[in-house]
C-alpha cells in the first residue's frame, strides 16, 4: 500500500514537474487538423444535403437556444440541378437551417418552409410581371415569450418588388406559422424591403427592425412587440445608412446588435458585390434605431464610404484565398463571448460558399473587429511577451480600389473572379525577443492587457488584441491578433513560426 502511495506521489510530482517545464517554454505552433475541408465539390451533389454542415451557407443568423445555437440562411446551392434536387427529395429554395453545439460542427436540419409563402410571391410576381420569386433570403430569428419569430424576404433579383414577411413557432426547428408582412416595397418605393434584423431596447422593450439595400439605403422601422409587426400598418421607417454611390455601390444585409458593456448599438451593413469584394463595415449609436456613427463620427446616411472595414477578400499563404465574406449574422455563447457568422466564397471561382465563423472582439475604443482565423473551439488564454517573439503573417484589411462595372450593386456576368488588386495579401514579420523587427520596426507587448503594439511600415498601430486561436492555412494552434489603424481598416497577424 505504501508502495503504490510513493509511486502515485512521485508520478503526480513528475507530472506537475512537466506542466511548470512547459509553461516556462517559450509558445510555438502546433499540429491541429482543420475540422472540415474547404472545397466542398466531391459532395455538392443534391444527394449528399445532409453533409452541407458548413457548406451552401448564404446570409447567415445565428440564435442560440439552450444547448443549440441555431443558423438560418438564404437556399443558395453550389451547383444546384433542380432535376437531380427532386429526385433526392430535396425542396430547393426554403430557408437552410442548421445546428451545432460549440460553432464548429453543424448538422443539417433542413427547410423552414415547404414552399414560398402565397401572399410574398403573389406581391413580388403582380409588381414584376409574373417574374421572380424563386427562392426565400436572408431569414432573421429572434425570441418572444415562449414563441420564436422567423422574418423572411422574397424578392425578384435587382428589382424593388420585395416583400419581408413573418413566420412563428413555438421551437427554433418550426413548425412555422405564416403571421403577415412586416414591409413591402414596389417600384414607386426609395427602399428595397430585404435583410431584415430585429434588435429590442432593453430600456424600453421597443423593438426595432433594420432592412434594405443599395435602392435607397437602409431603413429602419418600429415594430408592435406583441404582433412583430410594424406599430403602424405600412410604416416603412426612416433612412439610417446610403453607400458613398448609393445609386450603384452595393449595400445592403444590415446586423444590428447592443453591447450591454459599452451601452452602445452596433450596426454591421456589407458592401460591394457578394461574389467578389463583398465586405462588412461597423458603426455605432446610444439608440437602436440611430443615428448610426462610424469611426471618424461620419453618419452613416451621409453618403460618404464608411470605416472601420472588418472583413474584406483576403489570401494567407498556402491557400487559395476568400472572396465575398460579408452579410454577417453576429450571436453570444453562454459565457458571453461574441461571434460573427458571415458567407466565404472560396478562390478562385469564388462559386462555393463556406460558413466563417469568427470570434469578435471589442478594442479598447469601443469598435468591433473580428479574428483573422474562423472559430474551431479555441479557449481563452494568456500570453508572454517571449511566447510572441517569431515569425508572423501580417494582412492589412484595406477596401476595394478597382473600379468595375455594375448592375444593381452586383458584378455583371463574367466578372465573378477577383482582380489582382482586390485580395488583400500577406506579409511575413518576425519579431524578435528583443523587441525589434527588421527594417528599423519595433514591437511591445502589455502581457496585463494583452495588447501589441507594432511600428511596423513607418507608422504604430496599437490595441492589437492578442489571443488564441487556430491557423487554417497550416492546419496548427497558435497566437493570432486583431485590431484598427488609424484609419479604420483591420489589421490582422498570426504566429507561423
């Protein structure tokens, strides 16, 4: 007996030996397997539906219920074959939901709706000459009572015939029943009725609804919370954000949202064409329905081109790269941590369309940003300053400069393929332990506040967020960071050696 006691206690002091070794050691990279490949054509055949966990993901929201964080999106299929869909018992066009326990693994659950609802598409074809409606976009979910609430769009593409309706159920997986239409729109309207987002005012229990597009802007409108309808019949709300060319430039797919712990709202609108350089900016208000600021205290429906810019195409090495990572949906876990769900069209094609999943942040400044890296599961740690001397890749997140040719906001046929100006790259910093970087840079690190500043490129960006997370591109667990330069474009690092 006593035997095993002395050999239990010198294993035990082994053990604890190892762990203290370990945390003494500098961190590096190490091997962890990407959950999910990205390209996804092996299996975008109509039959393998079931296996689109994270796969034909388009205008996600995210709502978590009890062990469950639910996704809604808009039915957009890579390679759909409507012949070999209805052979497989798949029913095209009804809102995709989906499930997950922890962000990373999504089961499949299917369709909201078994078909358009009747007074959408009979409002969308009589205002379009029989033409449109051929699938649901964009839902929104939000909780009331003991009941759950899906708002849905059907629209005819680049028109203003659109039509926001509303659906209830008493679980987050339906039934749903059909309640009414929360705002229509025409062709004689400013505003396009799609990209509905409900917030309520804690302080007054009024709700708030947030829609539109690049025809006119965005709006914003008072909803009745005991129907979830407008508090006045055919109030479509007032202006709250126009692109700088409203009358071209996209903009569209608004996210609204309150930070309780800086008392402000935070509206997520993306711009530009969703193929190609798609792009999500931020701005903020002490009201949930505006006046929206951004960061140089712009308002949003000034028409001017809006920062900070969080997402935009980016390419790490030893990938392909990513277009169209925009129309963000943004959700709490149970510990308070936030995330931001947006589409990913892989490069070069740019036709498939993946589910990101990123941890957002709040700098010290009160702006969001988000990881450079999607969620897979990753806890919270704390780092040393000799844990981030090494090798890093460094993008700036800067907007779209090349010029195109649009139609309704969106690229014409053809031009689904990123210029060479309009990925943002890479570059390799090391950083070393003394706190320098070639080229006359330097670098400090608060371990306290876990904040890096770099002088990096003539100029000193500060408040990068550093924390844990996973590296796609090389498949390893390592140290990433976020953060803003002065002008309001994200700056995003992680460590590769």
């Amino acid at each position: 007996m006593k035997k095993r006691l002395l050999k239990a206690v010198l294993l035990t002091g082994i053990l604890f030996i190892g762990i203290a070794c370990r945390q003494q050691l500098p961190f590096t990279p190490y091997p962890s397997p990407n959950p999910w490949a990205d390209n996804y054509h092996p299996i975008s055949g109509m039959k393998h539906y079931k296996e689109w966990g994270t796969y034909n993901v388009h205008d996600p929201a995210c709502l978590k219920v009890g062990d469950y964080f639910y996704t809604y999106s808009t039915d957009a299929i890579f390679r759909e074959n409507r012949k070999e869909a209805q052979e497989a018992g798949v029913p095209l066009g009804y809102i995709q939901v989906r499930r997950s326990r922890d962000l990373v693994n999504w089961d499949f659950c299917g369709w909201a709706f078994p078909e358009i609802p009747g007074e959408a598409a009979t409002w969308v074809k009589e205002q379009n000459a029989g033409k449109g409606t051929t699938n649901i976009w964009a839902p929104y979910v939000i909780p009331y009572k003991d009941r759950y609430r899906l708002y849905y769009c059907v629209s005819a593409f680049g028109r203003k015939t659109s039509y926001i309706g509303l659906a209830e159920a008493p679980s987050p997986e339906g039934p749903w029943e059909l309640k009414g239409c929360a705002v229509k729109s025409d062709t004689t309207s400013v505003m396009n009725a799609i990209d509905p987002s409900v917030i309520v005012d804690p302080e007054t229990g009024k709700w708030w609804m947030h829609y539109g597009s690049y025809f006119g802007g965005l709006f914003c409108v008072e909803l009745n919370p005991e129907t979830g309808l407008p508090v006045t019949e055919g109030d479509q709300g007032h202006l709250v954000a126009r692109h700088a060319n409203y009358r071209q430039d996209n903009l569209e797919a608004p996210e609204i949202i309150h930070n309780p712990e800086l008392g402000n709202y935070f509206l997520f609108v993306s711009y530009d064409p969703l193929m190609t350089t798609y792009n999500v900016r931020a701005a903020r208000s002490d009201k949930p329905e505006g006046p929206f600021t951004d960061f140089f205290g712009k308002e949003l429906k000034d028409t001017t081109n809006n920062f900070p810019i969080l997402t935009a195409p980016y390419r790490f090495e030893n990938h392909p790269g990513w277009a169209g990572t925009a129309h963000c949906g943004v959700v709490r876990d149970d510990d308070g941590r936030c995330f931001m769900l947006h589409q990913g069209r892989l490069s070069p094609h740019n036709q498939q369309m993946i589910l990101h999943v990123r941890e957002l942040f709040f700098t010290p400044s009160g702006w969001p940003v988000v990881s450079p890296q999607r969620y897979t599961g990753t806890r919270p740690e704390a780092f040393r300053k000799i844990d981030l001397a090494g090798e890093w890749e460094i993008i700036r997140v800067r907007e779209p400069l090349h010029e195109r040719q649009l139609e309704a906001g969106q690229v014409l046929w053809g031009e689904g393929e990123l210029q060479e100006t309009e990925q943002n790259l890479s570059r390799i910093f090391t950083l070393s332990s003394k706190g320098t970087i070639p080229d006359n840079g330097k670098w400090r690190f608060s371990e306290k506040k876990q904040l890096l500043e770099l002088n990096i490129e003539k100029e000193i960006l500060t408040d990068l967020l550093v924390f844990a997370g996973h590296d796609w591109e090389n498949e390893t667990e390592t140290i990433l960071f976020t953060g803003l330069d002065k002008k309001g474009r994200s700056v995003w690092g992680k460590r590769i050696k």
